[in-house]
C-alpha cells in the first residue's frame, strides 16, 4: 500500500474522531506521547515529562493533598469562571435561580488544564461564588451531572476523565453526590457500577439516575457503549437493563457517544407519561489497521421510565425519528434542552470530509423538532427580524418520472426581499444535489425503478433557505418512449420539442447568470449588514457548549470554535426567554483577546509524515502476509501473539466490557492461543 492512500485512510479516521469536540486530536497527542515514552524506555531513557505523562496516579495524588488542605466548607465571590468545555452546568433542584458548575477543560496548544473547581451562578444578580472544602471530587471532564430535589436538594456526578498538563488521560466510574443544603460532597461507592468511561449522558427521574452510552479509550483501544444502567439513590444500587439477545437496530439504539439526551414529561396525553430522549452522537469502527470509519448518528430515541415502582412497562426503547427526521446535517457538539413538548438545540460543528481535508462548520443558530406534530426547523428570534434572513422554502408541485432521470417542478421561493440565485433539488437516498435557476431542474443519473424522495431549497444573498416538505416517492421508469427519455430512444416526431427544450433550458441558464448579476450589490450588503450585527449580542458559533434549563429560561456558557488548529474556548454567558423569544441577553460577553496559543495555527503536516512513518514501521514488523489473526509459516505462539496483541487484547474487551485490564489482556493471550492451535503450524 502506497504512503499516499495510507494517508487518506488515516486522514478519515482522525477526521470523525475530531467531530467529537475536539476529542480527536487529544488522542492523537496522546498516541504520540506514548509511542515517545515507550521508545524511550525500551533505550533506558526517560525525562519529566515521560513521567509526567505516565505517572497519573502521583498527579492526581498531588491535587487530593492540596484539596485534604481545606478544613472547612466555604463559599466566596470569585469572578466569571476561565474558558471551559466539557463542564457540568446543572440547575439547582429547589432554587432555579442557581446553576452549578463543575469541571471541564482547557488546552492552550501546548498545555491541558483540567479543572476541579465547583462554582455558583446566581440568576438573580449575575454572580458568582466558588464553594471549596474537604473531601470534594479530583478534576475531571466530560462526565455528567444531574439535580435532584430529594433529601433537602443534590447533584449526582458520575464518570468522566482526567487529562493530565501532557495529554496524559485516566477514566473513572466514580460516583459522587453534593449535598446541597452544606454544600458537602460524598463519594457512594456500589457495587454492579457501569465500567469506567466519558461522553456518555445521564438524566434523573423519580430519584433514580439512567446512564446510556458513552466511551473508553486507552493506547490500544477505543470502545463505545450501548448498554443502559439504573441507580436508585433511595437503595443505593446500580441495576443494569440487558438488551435483549435479538435487539435490532430499530429496537435498541447503536453505541455512541457525545449525544443529547433529556427528559421529555409528556403531559398531553391521558395519563401524563415520562420518557428519556436520546438524540444522535458518534462512534469509530474499526475496518482495519489503517482504516478507521466513522459513524455519525441522527435517529431519535424515547426510553420510557417508570411511573412507580411497580411500573413493569418501563425501560423500554422506540426509534421515534429515522436519520435526518430532526436535524438535516450531521452535526454534533450540540446543546439541547426540552422546553413545552419541544427539543430545543443550540450550536454544534458539522465535519465533511474531503479527499484532502476535513471542513468544518460551526452554528450559533437555535432548531426545534415539536415532539408532537413531529415538525422540525430554524428557530428566528425576533431581534433577528430586521437582519436579511434566507428565503422560506419553495413547494414541490409535481415530479415528472423519465428514463433515469426526473424533473422537479416547484413553486417561486420567496426571497424574503431579497432575490432569489438559485434553487437546489435535494436527492434522497443517493444525497446527490442539483442547482438550477428557477422550476423545473432536471435530475440525471438515476436508477430505474429505484424509489427517490426529493427535497427542494433556494438561496438568495443571506444563505440557504430551508428545504421544502418532501416529494411523494416516486421511481424512474424504464419506459423508453417518454417525454424524458434519452434522445436516442425518442421518437423522430419528438424531436422539435426537444429543440425547444433545448432552448429553453438556455434561457434558463441565462437567466440564472442575469439575476447573479443583478443580485451581485445585495448580497455584498447582506454579508456587510450581518457581519457587523448578527453576532453582535449574541452567542458566536460554536460546539461543546455548556447549556441548562431553568423555567422558561435558557442558558448558555462557554464552548469552542476552531480555526484549522488553533482552538478558541470561550467564558461568555448568555441567557434566552424560550416563550418570548425576541433576543439574546449578554450576562458576560464573549473575550478571546487573552488567550494565547502555542500550538500551530497551520495543520501539522510533519506530524502526519511522522505517523505514516511509524505506521510504515509497523507494516514491516508485520509482513507483507501478516493478517494479525493468522499464524505466518514457521512463527512460534509467542511471536504470533506478540504481533497482534494489540488487536486480540481489543477482541477482549469487547466480548467483556466490565472486566479489567488484566484480565483482559489474560483472554486476549487465551484467544489467540486458540487461534494458533487451530492454525497447520
């Protein structure tokens, strides 16, 4: 295999890991730091930063001894907290005006701070106050936390991971719960705890915390979850929900991480039920030692809870939304909460992966999807009104089926005083896209008697509007005598019209350039206009935000933007009247100014060639015939195992997920010892 295609499989696997806020390039730090250390120590040298990097343990030791320093409980004023992601920010359960902050991370380029500091924002006066006493948890991210009102008020915390200043990295299942009337936390050790992990999520009902999801990662694997726990806080025991043996992929949703997840309290319907909403996510499949493919999810999914203790219909899984149902991109990073029967979203980063690159493109816009008419879209506030906005979506009024092909007819878009530049028919499953001027636009190149849907939207000088409601399903024919077969099977008597098709199809086209033109000056304006305004009081785009919901209220803290390798993580605080509406309120405004990046503003293409020569390396150790699970002629068992530890010990871990790393790497050695005495050697 050629070091160019090489790079293209790699550029693919490190593209999907990044769409994880960022997650993606930690790691590949991270593999370059151990590589580093592990050559080091096999030539008898080490420096600090290899023990920095391997020596976790004596890090974390460091910060507990700092914390037992605190003898008491205390809460001071402090100022807004440093840049942050992957915090948690949850409501207080019985005073909505305070939200609490744990937690998350920042990296500068060079360094990685995790933080553990437990803070205060009080609605009322826009304050903050930092609470610090004994026993509080060790600094970690990416973890989850949620209120709930029993025993005077907690916040249960469970999970996440630590970073150390190298990219050093730890997960944990600790389970931890403030108590809020002292402000006093507790570490609840129980037994049957889901196995240590990040990225997962967790809701609360009824007392009781449901964890789905998540990810564990090390320098030989990376595993994603599935699986679903319960614990009760009243009994203080963790239960786990098996998926049932023959659980398909439309009963039981696919392993994942970085994905919404809330409660949905449906008080419509008779009586009043409690359901958990599960929303997108990510996961890596591994195809191969060079290829790692990711998976973006967009399906929705309802988990019902328990309304008592003797609820036996609980726990159970709908795909309420297939792909594309709720949000039509691919985005992850988001923030979503629930607000009157309606999932209300917030930012997020969409990654497309080119040959070369990988394009990203963050959001600062709000969608909903209304659980019960089942509708989705942009939400416009009103202080948007008066900024140029994307025209609304044009009507599907019919679709004429041909010979491989169709032809899409539509209604006039209205431009929202703006003219119109193109149109854009959407092609679904295929996710072929054609432009056109105005109706009709043809569509070539489809498969007869294949089903398609097709979708339509216009775009004039403020964007791209949104798509149009969905075209019947309609299929090619095979028929070859149709007003849109190809020529050479049309009849002679046809072919006047197809020179006046032709020629109208020209017109079209110059028609489409005349109003180009004519739009030229409205659009530099509209670009000018919401350059200077749209952002001006409102959250810039972004990923990674911390959101939470309070009454009526919407908050958003922090979160991150990158600009090819250089990341911005943000402070900024902003809060929205979901029944109103009408704009953004600035609580603390938004300031990158400070913040100084010793990383490459550039991509590290030296690193990249670094890789492709260490995966160079590993490809000779392994042989032009060395398929990792197959003895080569000669080979002994322990150069057999040897060889593909690494992947046996990945084989492990999926077939026992809660089991240890030793233990593991025991089956992985059992494994491949089973596959080398079936082997001829």
């Amino acid at each position: 295999m050629g070091k160019g295609k090489k790079k293209d499989k790699k550029k693919k696997g490190l593209g999907m890991e990044k769409t994880m806020a960022k997650l993606a390039k930690k790691e590949q730090r991270r593999g370059k730091q151990a590589k580093a250390a592990k050559g080091k120590k096999k030539g008898g040298k080490a420096d600090a930063q290899d023990d920095e990097f391997d020596d976790i343990d004596a890090i974390l030791a460091g910060i507990a001894a700092e914390k037992k320093k605190a003898t008491e409980i205390r809460i001071e004023a402090c100022p807004a907290p440093s840049p942050r992601i992957h915090a948690s920010f949850v409501v207080h359960p019985l005073n909505p005006e305070k939200m609490i902050l744990f937690g998350g991370e920042f990296y500068d380029g060079k360094t990685d701070r995790t933080y553990g500091d437990h803070l205060i924002f009080n609605s009322k006066n826009n304050k903050w106050s930092k609470v610090t006493g004994p026993g509080a948890p060790l600094p970690r991210l990416a973890h989850q936390a949620v209120g709930i009102p029993a025993r005077d008020g907690e916040v249960w915390m469970f999970a996440g991971h630590f970073n150390s200043p190298k990219q050093g990295f730890r997960h944990q299942n600790e389970l931890w719960v403030l108590h809020l009337k002292e402000n006093r936390w507790e570490r609840v050790d129980a037994k049957g705890a889901p196995s240590p992990r990040s990225g997962h999520r967790m809701v609360a009902h009824r007392n009781k915390l449901v964890v789905f999801g998540g990810y564990y990662d090390s320098p030989k694997m990376c595993l994603y979850y599935s699986d679903l726990f319960i614990f009760d806080t009243d009994k203080r025991t963790w239960t786990e929900i098996k998926r049932p043996g023959k659980a398909g992929p439309t009963t039981w949703p696919s392993e994942r991480s970085g994905f919404n997840m809330s409660i949905w309290e449906k008080t419509t319907v008779d009586p009043p039920t409690t359901c958990a909403l599960v929303y997108g996510g990510m996961r890596v499949e591994n195809k191969g030692k060079f290829t790692d493919v990711g998976v973006t999810e967009q399906d929705l999914w309802t988990l019902t809870l328990p309304a008592s203790d003797d609820d036996t219909n609980a726990f159970n899984w709908k795909r309420l939304e297939a792909p594309g149902a709720v949000i039509p991109s691919k985005r992850l990073g988001m923030g979503m909460v629930v607000h009157n029967d309606q999932m209300i979203f917030f930012g997020g980063v969409e990654d497309k992966e080119t040959r070369w690159d990988l394009k990203s493109k963050h959001f600062a816009e709000l969608r909903y999807y209304n659980l019960i008419s089942r509708k989705a879209g942009r939400i416009q506030l009103k202080s948007d009104i008066d900024l140029p906005q994307p025209p609304q979506p044009p009507s599907i009024t019919k679709v004429v089926v041909g010979y491989e092909r169709v032809e899409v007819h539509f209604t006039e878009a209205d431009g929202r005083g703006l003219p119109i530049l193109s149109y854009t028919v959407s092609v679904r499953p295929t996710g072929e896209k054609v432009h056109g001027p105005r109706s009709p636009i043809l569509v070539n190149g489809l498969q007869n008697g294949q089903k398609y849907t097709f979708f339509v939207s216009a775009t004039n000088g403020a964007g791209k509007g949104e798509p149009s409601q969905p075209s019947e399903q309609v299929a090619p024919t095979a028929l070859r005598d149709t007003s849109l077969a190809p020529l050479k099977y049309r009849n002679k008597k046809d072919t006047k019209g197809d020179n006046k098709k032709e020629l109208e199809e020209q017109d079209m086209e110059d028609d489409g350039a005349k109003s180009e033109a004519d739009g030229a000056a409205a659009v530099a304006e509209v670009k000018d206009k919401i350059k200077a305004n749209k952002y001006a009081d409102a959250p810039t785009p972004r990923q990674a935000s911390m959101v939470c919901h309070s009454g009526n209220s919407l908050f958003v803290f922090g979160g991150a933007f990158e600009a090819k390798a250089r990341e911005y993580m943000f402070n900024d605080l902003y809060s929205l009247d979901l029944n109103k509406r009408d704009k953004w309120k600035v609580i603390q405004k938004i300031n990158t100014d400070d913040q100084v990046w010793y990383g490459s503003d550039e991509d590290d293409d030296e690193d990249e060639d670094e890789d492709d020569d260490n995966d160079e390396n590993e490809d000779d150790e392994d042989g032009e015939d060395g398929a990792w699970d197959i003895p080569k002629q000669g080979e002994n068992m322990k150069d057999f195992f040897t060889r593909g530890k690494d992947q046996w010990t990945k084989v492990a871990a999926q077939q026992n997920p809660t089991a240890s790393e030793k233990e593991w790497r025991k089956l992985a050695f059992e494994l491949a010892k089973a596959a080398y005495e079936k082997s001829d050697n």
